[in-house]
C-alpha cells in the first residue's frame, strides 16, 4: 500500500514538474512580479522606483531568457489537464512579450521621473499585463483565455489613468473600462454559447467535437459573432475602434506605446488560438466576419489618421489600418498565413514602439507633447533621432527594404494565396494613402526650423530608440531570419 502511494505521490510531482515546466516562463515572471510588490513594500519611497525598476527588468530578462531556453532545447506539451500549452507559438509570444516589457520599463523610468508620477507601481502593473499577455499566448482553454484578458485589461485600465492630476488621463482610463468590459461581456458570452455547442472548454476537444455539421448550428454561429466583436474591441479593428484614438491620446506616453503593441499582438494571439485551433472546420463563417472586419479597418484607419494633428490620434487610427492588414494573414490561415502574421507583430513592435518612444523623448514636466507641430526641427535638434524617427515612419508606410515592407509582402502573399486578392487589392491601395500621412509627419521633423533646444534623454531611452530603430534596419535586411522563427511558431499544437 505504501508503496502504492509512494509511486502515485512520485506521478503527480513529477507531473507537476512537467506542466510547470511547460509555463515556465509565465511562472519565472510572476515570481519577479511577487517580489517587485514585497520590495515596493519594505523599502523607503525614495528607493522604491529605481529598485522595483531593477527588478521588473531582471524579472523580464529571466522569462525572455528561459522561453528562448525552450524554444531551443525544450519539447512543446500541454499542462494542466489541456488548459496551457508551452509550444512554439506561446514560446514566440512570450519572448515578444517579454522583449516588449524591457523596453516598456527602459523607457518609462526616465519619464515617470520627469512628470512627477509614481515609478514603482507604474512597473508592477506592468508586469501583470505582461503576465496577462503570456497566458492569454500559452492558453488553450476558454477559461484560460479569459483569465488572461481579463488580467491584461484590468491592469491597463489603471494605468491609462495613472497621470491621476489629468482629466484626460481619466477620462481615457474610464472610456476604456466602459468599453472594455462591454468588450469582455461579448467575448464571455460568446464562449459561452460555444461551451454549449461543444460541450468543453478545452479547444483542441472543440476542433474535434464540431465537425462541419456544425454550420449550420445557429447557438455556434452566434457564438463565433459575439466572439468575433469582443476580438475586434480589444485588436482596435473597425468599426469597434471608436476608443482607441480617445484612450490613446489620454493615456501616458509609455502606457500608449506599451498598448499598442502588447495589446494588439494578445489579441492576435488569442484570435489563432480560438478560430484557426478550436474551429477550423467553420473557417468559411469566422472568415467572412474577420475579411469584412480587416476591410473596414483598413479603410477607416488610413482615411481618418489623415485629419489628425496629434501624433498618439494619428499612430492610434494608423494602428486600426494595421490591425486589418495583419487580420489578412490570419484569414488566410495555414503556416504561410500565421508566420506572416507572428512575422509583423514581432517587426510591428520595433518600428511602432520606437515612434512613441522618439515621441516620449519630447514629452516634459507639463505633459505630454504629442502634436506634429512638436517635432518641428528634430532632424536639426537631434540628428540621430530625426535619423531613427524617419526609419519608424518608412517601417509603417512599407518602404522597401524596410520591415514594414517584407511584412505586408509576406502578409499579401498569403493573402492571394488564400484566394482573398481582392482584400489584398485593398490592402495595396490603402497602403499608397498611408504613404501621405506618414510623410507629412516627416515634414517637421525636417524642416528649416531655427529650434536650437535640445532634447534631454536618459541612457536607458536613448537605448530604447536606438535598438528598436536598429531592429527595423536589421531585420528589413535579413528578414528571412525572423521569418523562419515565424514558421517554427506557426503550428500551435492546439490546431488540428
């Protein structure tokens, strides 16, 4: 009998050895996020910041780290009992998540100093979005799904409000808990109505207990529409972007940057895990939904970021545009269509993150300065930046050689592929119309302005820039590189 028991003891360690294995990563960086709260506590308030800032840094090298660890030398499974899964694509994520929380803190640190906010709760908020964006990467269950939304999108609701003496700041923070949890009410009860049809949470089983009879099941249809909207809220796609230009603009600079990458690429995330893993055999209804959905983004982005004179108005509608060209690749599904998509969501935060970062270089006590009329002279100010902010805008117009060009190549690829040429013709013309707003914000930056004040920046924010504007050189030049990772990505073992 004892032995008996030993061995059923001997079972279970080691397989929970093995499932915390599997999220090893999401794992390393709560302990980090645990410990960030206990040094927020016990140390003297001047202190605090820079320490927790430390910590939050290590804690992301720590999971970058050990997801590369795995990507090279692990096996992918699933854990707990098909809830979480340590494949190839939660690895991908989660070394873009954690890449995204180092810059996030790098740039920040400076910022919150100069503004007079709070440093070290500013980090920990963003180490549990993070946490929230790995889950929502590695989960393959509903249920996991949701926990994870729902601990990234708490989080960012505080901290879009965390200049706590601006009505804007609040006034975005509130919009976005309003329309987030609209958001999330749409997804819940959409996967609620898919638990109903299928019978499991889980969503490798959902693939193989909705066949193609399933089309015609209306409890499912409606469930994939609900889904579909609460998805589009939260990737800032059209027409369910009405917040994002609002929250952008009333968010801190960093806050905005870390948004606009973390939350669109989770999104993302869970869009492939939900339809192409759990239902593929009802790809026709679900992509219907998502074309129309990238065709109206497309249009309503380039279209409105046209008007705007702030920069966060005009990179928020740019990113409504960019969310319909990355959904082409996901509509087009198989492994052309994913690594195309994992491809621009890894280019998207260099080239995208360091336009808010050049933006972030100029904010001062007062506020943020985020009009285009703000950038006037940098070229002549500050070379190297006025350098660098030209690559960002090239990137997300697609230039070539730029990244931003081999992303939408590899996107409209697949696309004409898929058979979907007529939303890659779209794509392409809306891509031209970019092209205007895109430059007219280098006009400034290279104008003959008589501006001789310089911009003050830190070490840690002039890296910031420096490495995401050598990122977006670096892998236009060598795109294959990052492409083939893509492709190793690109079969979650969640699909069928």
């Amino acid at each position: 009998m004892s032995t008996l028991l030993a061995a059923d003891l001997t079972y279970t360690w080691s397989q929970a050895l093995a499932d915390l294995g599997q999220i090893a990563p999401i794992a390393t960086l709560t302990g980090f996020f645990l410990f960030a709260i206990v040094v927020d506590l016990v140390l003297p308030k001047s202190r605090r910041g820079g320490a927790v800032a430390i910590v939050a840094v290590t804690g992301f090298a720590y999971s970058l780290g050990t997801a590369v660890y795995r990507w090279l030398y692990a096996q992918g499974g699933y854990a707990y009992h098909q809830f979480a899964t340590g494949d190839n694509f939660a690895l991908f994520f989660e070394i873009l998540f954690a890449s995204l929380g180092i810059l996030t803190v790098a740039l920040s640190h400076s910022y919150l100093r100069r503004r007079g906010l709070l440093e070290s709760e500013f980090h920990i908020l963003i180490m549990s979005a993070v946490i929230g964006m790995m889950v929502l990467g590695s989960a393959t269950s509903l249920v996991t799904v949701f926990l994870g939304l729902e601990l990234l999108s708490i989080a960012l609701y505080i901290v879009c409000g965390y200049a706590r003496t601006e009505s804007r700041s609040q006034e975005a923070a509130a919009k976005y808990l309003l329309v987030g949890g609209f958001a999330s009410a749409f997804v819940l009860y959409g996967m609620a109505l898919i638990y109903g049809g299928a019978g499991t949470t889980v969503i490798p089983e959902i693939a193989k207990r909705l066949g193609s009879a399933a089309t015609g099941n209306p409890l499912i249809l409606l469930g994939i529409v609900l889904m579909g909207v609460g998805f589009a809220f939260k990737v800032s796609a059209a027409p369910f972007h009405m917040w994002t230009p609002d929250v952008y603009q009333g968010a801190p600079l960093p806050v905005t940057a870390f948004m606009s990458v973390g939350t669109k690429a989770a999104a993302f995330a869970m869009i492939v895990r939900v339809f192409a893993g759990g239902l593929p055999h009802l790809a026709p209804e679900w992509q219907a939904l998502l074309a129309f959905v990238a065709a109206t983004s497309m249009i309503v982005g380039n279209l409105m970021a046209i008007a705007q004179s702030s920069l966060k108005r005009l990179l928020a509608y740019s990113g409504v545009a960019q969310a319909g060209y990355i959904l082409i690749g996901v509509i087009a599904g198989g492994q052309n269509g994913l690594s195309a998509v994992l491809y621009y969501l890894f280019v998207y935060m260099f080239m995208n993150f360091g336009a808010f970062a050049v933006i972030t270089l100029l904010a001062g006590p007062e506020g943020d300065r985020d009009h285009i009329s703000d950038l006037e002279g940098l070229g002549r100010r500050n070379p190297v930046m006025g350098i660098l902010m030209t690559v960002f805008m090239f990137s997300l117009a697609g230039f070539p050689p730029s990244v931003g060009f081999f992303g939408k190549l590899f996107l409209f690829t697949a696309g004409v592929g898929a058979g979907y040429t007529w939303l890659v013709v779209l794509a392409v013309l809306m891509s031209v119309v970019s092209v205007f707003y895109y430059v007219r914000v280098l006009v400034p930056v290279w104008s003959t302005s008589t501006r001789t004040d310089r911009i003050p920046a830190s070490i840690s924010s002039r890296s910031v820039v420096w490495l995401s504007g050598l990122a977006s050189v670096a892998l236009g030049v060598y795109p294959t590189t990052l492409l083939i990772a893509g492709q190793l990505g690109a079969n979650p073992i969640s699909s069928p």
